[in-house]
C-alpha cells in the first residue's frame, strides 16, 4: 500500500487536486534572481541603509498601483501591476517574476523591460543588479542575510542534516537562478513533460556552466553552484528517480513527496515554524505537535520546500541550469519551450535519453559542474547530447513558429547556446577569461560587463 492511500487527513483525491488544470494554455514564466552588486568592488548590498536593499524596496513600494509584501512585517518585495512580483532571496538576491506569457517572444519583451526599470531604480541608490549563477566576489563569510522569517529556520534545517546540508546555506545567499515554468494540461501531459525535462536537465546544463568563482577568485569548477547543489540535502534536491521511469505518474510523485519531511509551516501570525523532522505522510496519519492535522495549504508548503532539478508544483519548474548573462537571458525559455511544447521533439528528447539511471545522473552532474562540456553522462560524450538537444530545441520552436504560437525572432534567442556548442567555450570561461586578463580589477570588470542596463 502507498502512504498515500493511507493518509487520513487529505485524502489522494485531494492530494492529486493541486495538480489538476482547468484549461489548456500552455504559457511561459520567468524568475531571474540579480545579485545586488557595488559596480566598483562587486561585493553585495546589505538590507538596511539610506542605500540599502529595504530602502531600494521601499521606493518601488511608493509607486503607484505597486503593493508592498511583507514577512513579519518587514518589507522583503513587492507586487507589480502585471501580475509580477519582485521579492528577496536569503542573502540579498532581488528575485524578478513575471507573470505567465502566451510565447517566448511576448514574455522576454516584459522580462527586458521590467528589468531595465528595476536597474534604473537600483542605480538611484548606487548598486547594480547582476543576474548570472552566483555572487561572483563575496565570500560566505561575507553575506549580507536578509530579514526573512524563514532564514533561520532554513539555517537549522540544512546544519542538522550534518554532511548532507553543509552547503545549504550557501545556496540560500550565494547562488544565482534563472528558472522557467511551463504548463501541464493533463496528469499524462504533465508525466510526459516532466519526465522529458528531468532527463534532459542533465546533459543540458553543460550548455550553461557559468559559476566558476567563490570570493572572487577562481575556484577549479566551471559550476560552483552545481556543486553546492550536490550537499544540501540531496534527499529533496537535483534527480527524482521516480521521475526517470518509463512508467512514471503523478502518484508515484505524490508518494516520493509524502516520504519527505516538511521543514516548516505557516503560524497564524504570519511567520514560520519548524516542523518535527517526520514524513509528510507521518504527519498526515498523526499530525503536528499542536494536535492540528495538515491541510491543502501545507502539502502546497511542503511542495514548494522540495527543490530537485525541476520542481512540480501547479507548474513544470525548471531549475537546473546556471543563470546567464542579461544578453543571453532569454536563451533559457526558449531552449526549454522548444523541448516542452512540442509533442514530436518531446518523443525525440525521450528516445535520446531514455534507460540512463539516476546514479548515472547524479555522477553526470559532478563531472558537468567540474568539466562541463567535456563531462561524459553514461559513458557517452555530454557535450555530443547537449547539442542534440539544442538541435532538438530549435525544432521544436520551428515547429510553434510554423503553428503560429511563437514569434519567429524567437529561434534568435538560441544563438548564445550555438556558439557554446560550436566553439565548446561556456559561459565560465569567459568569465575565467575576464579574471586572468586583469585579476585586480575584475570586480568591476565583471560588473560593468553583466549588469542589466
């Protein structure tokens, strides 16, 4: 018997309810997380101050038709009038979301000129913002914490796993994301999309590599973020095996998550409390400490506190990859629209990847972050799968530009992943490239070539 069939309190009807659609849209998101970066040390802005982070927050709240968002009554984002948010992560990361977008095209004219407001309201208090895969010249011993409810709570959870979370609290204020969403528009349109995207986040993030620093200097990887990923809590994080199945469904899903603790729950006062370290399923049979039972609301929480390789909550997340430059940002919808959307391309990317296990996933994933393009993925070249899969990505857009859902300047936002497979140099080594040329001014070199203007 699955927990799930056992759980008294939501039944697997209501389980399975947050991931049932309504309609047929299948649209694109965005989050781009920026580093707040000085332009001239490239170090990262603290909260508070007359140029600070809050008061940054603070003059985006006093425009009007934006609301302010609080955590425990401090201001930590804001909600735009398109149905964006703009919001912090731990250690100072400005978080952009957009709302969903019909085309890749239609969603990066929003994202470019949303962005370029955000940089010219940065630029008023004297900081730039910087999206890429990591804070490139501040160190762990530097990061300047937000005041988040859950920070503390994140904290503990990742250090009472011991060896398994040491990097956790390095991915919660040091690293970078640039994320995209997509739709699934039925529980056997989701198995096949989300079983697709986990097979191909792999091979494909060797076409993004682009965290070859920690604290400034170089630090032997082409990903250090990839790295971070592999100790903070791999229980939650990187590969889900169920997804790689042939057989794969949403229930298999539901009972991957209810074997998995929740970390923290929502108070009536607003804040964050932790939860005793007990499977979800567990505490569906016997409840939280307070006698309460959990309801739709936490086994959404629960959901959103998983954070594999791409994330299933009401939308197919992909999380994998290392954010880019701001030229090159839109390269990453279009990539995964290309391989999502398109029923065909989807049964190619299958049939390409199809029978590689999660341990071999796993050991992938080590070698990308190290070698990137060099790495193999079991024992086939990564950098020979990665272009097949860009070449599989611009059929798949071709084939939504022919059908009328994409713009055709769409197929452009490719051209910075070409020249990747083409030339086999990523996104590190250019970076890399900047460091040697001229070490002692790196920061703002680096700064001056990737803010958002």
């Amino acid at each position: 018997m699955s927990i799930a069939s056992a759980a008294p309190s939501l039944t697997p009807a209501e389980l399975r309810s947050v991931f049932e659609r309504n309609n047929q849209d299948e649209l694109v998101g965005i989050e781009i997380e920026s580093a707040a970066l000085d332009p001239r040390t490239g170090r990262s802005i603290p909260y508070g101050g007359e140029s600070g982070i809050g008061a940054y927050l603070d003059f985006l709240a006093s425009e009007p038709g934006i609301e302010a968002v609080h955590d425990y009554g401090t201001l930590v984002g804001v909600r735009l009038p398109d149905g964006g948010q703009v919001s912090l992560e731990h250690g100072g990361a400005v978080e952009y979301s957009s709302p969903p977008a019909p085309c890749v095209a239609d969603l990066m004219d929003i994202v470019h000129t949303t962005l370029r407001r955000l940089a010219t309201a940065a630029d008023r208090f004297g900081f730039a913002l910087v999206p890429g895969a990591q804070y490139p010249c501040t160190s762990f011993e530097e990061v300047q914490w937000m005041p988040h409810s859950r920070t503390a709570i994140m904290r503990g959870h990742f250090e009472s796993l011991g060896r398994d979370g040491m990097w956790g609290p390095r991915i919660m204020s040091m690293i970078l994301s640039t994320q995209v969403s997509f739709d699934y528009t039925s529980p056997a349109d989701l198995a096949e999309k989300l079983r697709v995207q986990a097979a191909a986040s792999t091979p494909a993030a060797a076409l993004f590599v682009n965290a070859p620093l920690e604290g400034g200097k170089p630090c032997g990887a082409l990903s250090r973020r990839m790295q971070f990923w592999s100790l903070a809590d791999p229980a939650r994080t990187r590969v889900v095996p169920v997804t790689l199945r042939e057989d794969f469904t949403i229930d298999r899903f539901i009972d991957w998550a209810l074997s998995l603790p929740m970390i923290h729950r929502g108070t009536p006062d607003g804040s964050r409390r932790r939860v005793p370290p007990v499977p979800f399923g567990t505490l569906l049979a016997d409840g939280f400490e307070d006698g309460t039972k959990p309801t739709l609301q936490d086994w959404r929480d629960h959901l959103s506190q998983i954070f594999p390789d791409v994330r299933l909550r009401d939308t197919l997340e992909l999380r994998a990859v290392d954010g880019l430059p701001y030229p090159a940002l839109a390269a990453v919808p279009a990539f995964w629209s290309g391989l999502t959307y398109d029923a065909s391309t989807r049964a190619a990317v299958w049939d390409l990847l199809r029978g590689i296990t999660p341990e071999q996933h796993l050991a992938a994933l080590d070698d990308i972050a190290l070698r990137g393009l060099d790495a193999t993925l079991a024992g086939r070249p990564v950098r020979d799968l990665a272009t097949d899969l860009l070449h599989l990505s611009e059929t798949g857009l071709r084939a939504r530009v022919t059908s009328g859902l994409e713009r055709p300047e769409t197929l452009t936002c490719l051209d910075p992943l070409r020249e990747v497979a083409d030339t086999g140099e990523t996104f590190a080594d250019r970076v890399l490239a900047l460091w040697h040329q001229d070490p002692t001014n790196f920061p703002e070199n680096y700064v001056a070539a990737h803010r958002i203007r």
